[in-house]
C-alpha cells in the first residue's frame, strides 16, 4: 500500500467515498481536519507532509481515508 497520497493521486484512484477531483479532496480535507498540527516528521502523529519534488504541494497518509478506501488501496498493493 502507499502510505503517502497527493490529492491528485487520491482523486486519480477513484476510490470509494472519496471526490473524484484534486480540488474535491482539498475540500473535504479541509473540511475534515485532514491537516491537522504540524506536518511530518516535525509531529510523528501528523497526517500530511509537503510534497518533495515536482509540483510540490501537499500529501496526506493513507490512515486518513475512509476504511472501504484503504481497503481498496490495500487490495492493489
């Protein structure tokens, strides 16, 4: 399983219970405390980090989507 998603990744994957775009999964991150404290590594218990890389941005762990998610994302590993 992929343990950091972007929110395009997470939109591209098409996965249950989830938008089907980048913007509708920075909405519902926001809406849902996606990124919450400090980023990590700074805070270990933190569920996003800035993206390394082309295009930047931000990733968020797996451990934030909904369960039939990270099934799914579990079954294509």
């Amino acid at each position: 399983m992929t343990d950091w998603l972007s929110a395009a990744e997470i939109a591209d994957r098409r996965l249950p219970g989830l938008p089907k775009s980048r913007g509708g999964v920075l909405r519902l991150a926001r809406a849902e405390g996606w990124q919450r404290g400090e980023p990590y590594p700074t805070d270990p218990t933190g569920v996003w980090r800035r993206r390394i890389g082309a295009g930047g941005g931000l990733e968020f762990h797996a451990s934030v989507l909904p369960a039939k998610a990270r099934a799914l994302l579990n079954a294509t590993a």
